[in-house]
C-alpha cells in the first residue's frame, strides 16, 4: 500500500466536519480491500502501524468511520461505503479526477496541506483568485495560505506565480504616482503600490495567483457517468439487479477481474455517456 486513491474534493468536506480520520480510515479500507469491497480491520490496523499510525488513533478512526457509516460490519469481513454514497452523505459533488498520494503523507500533520494541493492539481491549471477557490471548496482564504506554506515546506511544489497589472499612467499637472496610488488604494484595488525600476516606475496592483501543481491523477473509476442521485449500489456477492458501467467493454473487464476471485457479475445494463438517462433502461443486457 505504497500509494492511495484520494478524493480531494471529499476531504476537504471532512475536514470542515471534522471528520477527517474517518476519511482517512476509509481511504485506506479502499485501498486494501477486495473486489467485493471487504476488508479486515484487524489487517488495516497491522499496516497503518507499520506506516506509523498509533494502533489507539486507528480504532478512534474506525469508531468514527462506523458512527458516520462509512464502513460496516459484515458476517466475516467490515465493509466500505462505496465512493458515490459517501458523496451522498458529505452532501458535495463528485471528484472526476482523483489523486494518488502516498500512504505515508496521509499519516503526517500536514496531511490536510496535500489534500489541498491534490485539488489544486485535479482542477485548477492557471490563474483563479483566492475568492473563487474559497466558493468552490468551502476553504477560507487565510487555510488556503496556511495549507500552500505547510505543503511547501514538506517539500511539495505548487507551481505557484504571482502576477500583477503594471499601468504607466500620463503625467499630469500637479498629480504625482503616489496621488495615483492612493486612489487606486481608495478604489478596486486595495493592494495598488509603485514598481520602481530602474529608469521608470510604474503603477501596479496584485491579480489571482496561477498554479501549476503536478500529481499522480487516476480515472475516477467505471461508474463516473452515473449520476448521484439515480446511483444503484454494488454488492458481492449478494448482488443486486441493475448496475450501470459505461460500456461493454466495462463489464467485460469487470467480469474478468470477479472471475479471478471466484465471484460472477449477473443482471448488468450498459449505456454510454450520450444516451440521455431517464430512469432504468437496457441498452445491453448480459
């Protein structure tokens, strides 16, 4: 378990509740489970001491993870919520690109800074202002600052640049820059100072940052075409009757992977992403 998937965007919503060890705990229950998503509490808590978790800390994450119901108890395994229904319960929208990080990054204090910046990489490239950041992710500003310093000095890099508009305005009888500086100040741009050179100065004044964060990013899986709220849940090997993948070849690679473990996949429906969805129909049935 060197690497895990990270939802970014989901995360962030643990964090703001407070729950982010529950998050964590089911991020690694994905990462270690089977194809019929079980796994062994007594097996996870070996590994997260092994990457220096305490084995106390560990069982808090799984009472809480159980108090949320993201993870469940079964006859001869736990189980994990699966991905689309614990957006459902954080009540936030669905991460089309998440992120692989390493498992031990998720075990450090400045775990929170990553899962900032794994955002970052999945879904900004350019120039975006720390008020639409702060709308989209529910992050204040003054987090988002505290995050990028904590996750620059763990040694990421945020291919962060700062850029600024550089007006040279007309001289004019009796108003000097300064007087120009004040009025911008007084104005829309708070943040207006002279950039001396060294033969002119100019006017300027800050404008959003552009950030360029490089991550291992990873398909959001079989089932990102389904919408949230028309979502069937997949269990093995009880099974259920309708499972949406999006496209023959989907199933078939997932037929191939059950049938490595003893497990089979019946009552299947494909569609592809531009058929419009209205309710159940079969498009292709196994």
């Amino acid at each position: 378990m060197d690497k895990v998937k990270v939802y970014p965007l989901l995360g962030l919503k643990a964090i703001r509740n407070n729950a982010g060890g529950a998050y964590r705990y089911w991020l690694f229950a994905r990462a270690i489970a089977t194809e019929s998503r079980t796994f062994k509490h007594a097996d996870l808590c070996k590994r997260l001491v092994e990457l220096g978790a305490h084995p106390k800390t560990v069982e808090g994450w799984r009472k809480k993870a159980e108090a949320l119901g993201l993870v469940f108890s079964w006859p001869d395994a736990d189980r994990f919520l699966a991905a689309k229904k614990t957006y459902k319960l954080f009540c936030c929208p669905v991460d089309r690109n998440p992120v692989n990080l390493p498992a031990d990054v998720l075990l450090s204090k400045g775990w929170r800074a990553w899962i900032w910046a794994a955002w970052l990489s999945a879904n900004v490239k350019g120039q975006i202002s720390r008020e639409t950041l702060a709308r989209l992710t529910g992050v204040p500003e003054g987090t988002q600052r505290g995050y990028e310093r904590t996750y620059e000095d763990m040694g990421g890099h945020l291919g962060k640049r700062k850029n600024y508009a550089v007006w040279a305005p007309r001289k004019r009888k009796g108003l000097t820059l300064e007087d120009y500086v004040q009025h911008f100040r007084e104005g829309e741009h708070p943040g207006a100072f002279i950039m001396r050179g060294k033969r002119n100065h100019r006017l300027a004044w800050p404008l959003p940052n552009s950030y360029n964060v490089v991550m291992d990013t990873c398909k959001p899986g079989q089932l990102k075409y389904i919408t949230p709220t028309k979502y069937t849940d997949l269990y093995y090997p009880v099974g259920v009757n309708r499972v949406f993948f999006a496209d023959r070849h989907a199933i078939e690679e997932k037929q191939r992977r059950l049938a490595s473990v003893g497990l089979e996949l019946n009552a299947v429906e494909a569609y592809t992403p531009r058929q419009k969805y209205s309710g159940f129909f079969t498009c292709h049935v196994l």
